[in-house]
C-alpha cells in the first residue's frame, strides 16, 4: 500500500512540477485524495480492522458458549 502510494505520488508531483496549467489543476486534488486515502487505509482501517477481528471472536465464543451450555 505504501510503496504504491509514493509511486504514484512521486509521478503525479512530477507532473504537477513540470506539465502545464491544465494538468496541474488535475494533478493538485489526485495529490490530496492520494494523501487522504493513504491516511484512511493506514491509520483508520487497520485499527478498525483489529477491533472488529476482536469483536468477532468474542460473538463467536459466547456462540459456543451458549450451544454447548444448551446441550
């Protein structure tokens, strides 16, 4: 994901450095959304990711619980 992200990056900053007026309009946002996805899948995903991993294992446990107690 990271290594992704500073390809794209670096060429999209190349072209905003060195293309025209119109290309630099375009490349300014594909920058920022760039920056902003790479945030969200980093810092905001994986620690969700984590916390529902947690939460499923618990609802499957108390699952178990609850069918054997049944028995």
């Amino acid at each position: 994901m990271i290594h992704t992200t500073v390809t794209t990056l670096v060429v999209i900053a190349v072209l905003v450095i060195l293309g025209g007026s119109a290309i630099r309009e375009f490349g300014i946002p594909i920058i920022v959304g760039l920056l902003a996805g790479a945030y969200s899948s980093i810092c905001i995903a994986g620690p969700l990711w984590t916390v529902f991993r947690k939460l499923g294992g618990k609802i499957k446990a108390k699952k178990k619980y609850k069918a054997a107690k049944a028995k």
